[in-house]
C-alpha cells in the first residue's frame, strides 16, 4: 500500500476519495490551500461555496473536522501569493482584453496539482501519490497516460484536467472515476461526513468579476452588427462571447454576444446563427494521450469539446502550423477565446490548447 496525500476541500467528493482510499489500506494525509489574501475587496454571498472566497476558514474548518472524522492527519498550506501572481493575474489579463479565461484549467496544473504538491513535499510531508475527489479516470496505455473522461457523464471533469503533465498524471490518483455521483453520496451518508442536504457543487468565486478586474465602470453601447445601439454597458469585459443572460435589450428573438470590441469599449450581439461556427483553433497545446503535433501530421476524426458543459461533438483535428485545428461536423455554439478546446478519442483526451480563433 501507499502513503497518499488527498486534497481536501471540505465537501462530499474529496471527503469520500479520502475515506475509499483508506479502505483500500492506503496511508492518508489530508490537504487544504488557503488561496484568499486578507484586505481584498469582496462584493458577494459570503454563504455560497466558491474555491476563492474571503470565508476560508469555514471551509478549512470543514475540511479540519472530515480528517478527524476519518482518523486523519490535516494540513493548510497558504498558496494566496502564487495563486494571486498565476491564476488571477491570468485571469483579469483575458478578461480585460476581451478573452474568456477558465481560471480552473490554469489552477489545476499550476496550483492544486502543482504548487501544492511541491508546497506538501517542502512541508515536511513524505507520500507517493496525491489524489482528488475529480471524476476522471488515468490509463497506461502503451506507456503513455491517458486521462479519460469519468465514467458519470453527469460528472466527468476531464476537461478542467486536460493540462497535467505525463508528470503529474504518474502520481495522480482519482478514486471516484469509476464511481457515479449517485454512488458517492450514498458513501458520503453512510459515514455521516455530511448533510443530507450538502450543496453539490463549488464555483469559481462568489461574488461579481469587477472584483477581481481591479478597473472602474466604463461606459459604452450594445450594438448590432450594423453598429444600431441597442442598450448600454458598463465596461465590455463584463461579458463574454456567447453570453444570452444579462444583456438588458428586449428584442423578437435572443441575442447572444458576438463580439467584444474592447477599444471601442462595444458589445457586439446577434441572433443564434451569427453565434455558431464550425473551426476552433487552438495555442499552447498540451498533449495527453498523443505524443506531439506529429501524431496529427494528417487529418484525425474525432470529437472535441468547447466548454465544460456537454458532450464533444464529432470532427476532424489536424495542426496548422502550430496551431491545432479542428473542423465540427456541425456548428456549435460560441466558442470564446481563452477557453480551451478539448479534443476526445471516445473517453480519452487526445490533446487540447487555448482557443485562439472561432470561427
């Protein structure tokens, strides 16, 4: 048996990783990362659960009483400074000139399964694996490891997880990837560790962007493609392409962003049709289950994904220079720039970069 590190957040999931873990008669260690720096502005619902929020000791100490509940050792590593520095300066960089940023994909292989790993080991803390309550699945296959799509289609987070190294891949343990979500409450009721009631889910943040932005309200219009004025705004990196909610304009049918013209300080919306296309490319590749851009040196057939919600949709992935580029059968809805296009063979990402273009 192993000794495991187990990062814990203080809810369902990771409670119950911890506790198969430890039936399985591996040694366990919990974790948690403190993220939230004191001082900084917060406009949200200190009650709702979000990754980075000003109420971390609420979420430390849940995390505290589910470690001592399964006999565990529990420690808090403060990650505030590099996660500050890497992901929320990324995070408002993209937004402020008009991207779309998925501050959980750049958290994942930086901070939770990179500094803190590091953070851990620096600590004093001695372990062969680390492992999370995520809903994905790991696969040697031929020497090379495969991240695979949890077996819950309802669940799988494969695609938050598509820029871990081979590296980090190797001591990388998810016990709940065979599992439903269904499956993991039930475990979850039968300790006790929690509420029957329990929120399913974290967000991001609690509270609006404009407080991580750091920039004042800046005026400007909604318009058409023809340039009509429309409604009015407060600063166009409030929104994102493909964004329906929020707009304020009545209209016959719904409109959907477009465009973002961030020099102009302009929203650009337009009905469904003008929102879909069929070619994403993609920069900063990293590749998981192919070895490199040789590997799509001729067109594949496969299927991808744009955002986390869904299913990948089927198409044909080769590299354009040093782009990666994939062509949908059929069109999708807004992919947005500084998102992530996943690519999939059946349950195996073969690849994935951030988008660049759409169109």
């Amino acid at each position: 048996m192993s000794d495991v590190l187990v990062g814990m957040s203080g809810g369902i999931d990771s409670s119950v990783a911890a506790s198969i873990l430890l039936g399985q008669g591996h040694t366990v260690r919990g974790v948690t990362m403190s993220l939230w720096k004191e001082g900084r502005a917060f406009h949200g619902d200190m009650t709702k659960d979000a990754c980075f929020s000003p109420n971390k000791e609420e979420e430390i100490r849940k995390a505290a009483a589910v470690c001592a509940a399964l006999g565990i050792q529990h420690t808090v590593l403060d990650i505030s400074d590099l996660y500050e520095s890497t992901v929320l300066r990324n995070f408002r960089d993209e937004y402020l000139s008009g991207r779309t940023p998925n501050p959980c994909i750049w958290c994942n292989p930086i901070i939770k399964f990179g500094a803190m790993v590091d953070y851990a080991r620096t600590a004093g803390l001695k372990f062969d694996f680390f492992a999370t309550g995520h809903y994905a699945r790991i696969e040697n296959r031929g020497g090379r490891l495969c991240l695979m799509r949890g077996a819950d289609p309802l669940k799988d987070q494969s695609y938050f997880l598509y820029r871990l190294s081979q590296a980090q891949l190797s001591r990388t343990l998810f016990p709940l990837g065979n599992m439903t979500k269904k499956a993991v409450r039930a475990i979850d009721v039968r300790l006790g560790l929690h509420s029957a009631d329990q929120d399913e889910s974290q967000d991001f943040y609690s509270g609006p962007y404009s407080d991580l932005l750091d920039v004042e309200p800046a005026p400007g219009d909604i318009v058409d493609t023809s340039g009509r004025v429309l409604g009015h705004h407060n600063g166009a990196w409030n929104y994102t392409i493909g964004q329906r909610r929020g707009l304020g304009i009545a209209a016959p049918n719904p409109l959907y962003v477009i465009g973002l013209d961030i020099k102009a300080n302009r929203v650009i919306v337009g009905e469904a049709n003008l929102a879909r296309c069929t070619l994403v490319k993609a920069s900063q590749i990293n590749w998981v289950s192919l070895p490199g851009p040789e590997a799509l040196a001729t067109p594949l057939r496969a299927s991808a994904k744009v955002r986390s919600t869904g299913s990948p949709a089927p198409g044909t992935v080769c590299m354009e220079g040093a782009l990666l580029s994939f062509r949908f059968d059929e069109p999708v809805l807004s992919p947005a720039c500084g998102q992530s296009l996943v690519i999939y063979d059946n349950d195996s990402i073969l690849c994935g970069g951030i988008i660049e273009y759409a169109g």
